[in-house]
C-alpha cells in the first residue's frame, strides 16, 4: 500500500511540481538582447545604447531596463561593455571629456579599455560577449 501511495505521489507530484517550479526558470538565463544598427561610430569613440526586454519572474513578466557601454575598435569591430560597477554594483558613465568610465557612486574609474585605474574597483569591467547579425548588434545578457 505504501508503494502505492509512493508511486501515486511521484505520478502526480511531477507535473505539479512542473507546474510550480517551470515559472521560475526565467531568470538567470543567457539572452541575446538586440541593440539595434550601430553606425558611424569612430574607432576609440563609446556610445550609450539602452536596451528594454520583458523576463519572466516567477509568475510574473517584468521590463529590464539597462544600458551598456559599445565602443568601437575601428574596422567595425566593436567592445561592448556593460555598465555595472565591479565594486558595488553602481551604473558608470563614460565621460567624453576625460575619456573615463566614471562611477558615481565611490569615483570608481576605468580606462579605455575598461581596466581600474582609480578607486575601490580591482576588476575591470565586464566584457559582453555580441555578435552582428543583419548589421545589428546583439549583445549576451544574463537575466
Ligand atoms: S560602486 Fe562603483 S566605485 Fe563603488
């Protein structure tokens, strides 16, 4: 009887627990995000572009807004660089005038290259992985 009632349980236990886990599984999965046609950008010149997708949090489905940091390298080679903070988490900004990536938050800096060179960062930036498809850029988040 024991058996039985075992067996019942797993019968019906796995298309319930399918039901209430599978809802979740949204996040914390790769993305292609398409950021659209990035043109005319010249090599050593960094550029905002914003991105917004919908994901899937339990049972709900929430907008992701964010931004990352594309850089051009010249011969359409691109750098996409997101824009989290590697200390704590702040967004940071390229700042044009000192050819910076800044971050409000402790004056973390980054170079060119997305390397710290002044405040609390010891690790540089994140380094998206992207691709082009169609002429436009589409970029790997997690979620
Ligand atoms: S979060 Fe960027 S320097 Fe602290």
């Amino acid at each position: 009887m024991a058996a039985l009632t075992g067996a019942a349980a797993i019968v019906t236990g796995i298309p319930i627990s399918k039901y209430v886990i599978a809802p979740s599984l949204g996040k914390g999965d790769g993305k292609w995000i398409d950021l659209g046609e990035i043109g005319g950008l010249a090599a050593g010149k960094v550029q905002m572009v914003a991105y917004e997708f919908m994901v899937k949090d339990g049972w709900l489905v929430l907008p992701q807004k964010g931004f990352v940091w594309v850089k051009s390298d010249g011969d359409g080679k691109l750098t996409v660089f997101s824009s989290i903070c590697t200390h704590l988490a702040c967004n940071v900004i390229w700042r044009e005038d000192a050819g910076i990536f800044e971050c409000p938050c402790h004056s973390g800096r980054f170079n060119l290259e997305g390397k710290p060179v002044a405040g609390p960062p010891t690790r540089p930036l994140t380094v998206l992985e992207h691709k082009i498809e169609e002429g436009k850029v589409k970029v790997l988040l997690t979620v």
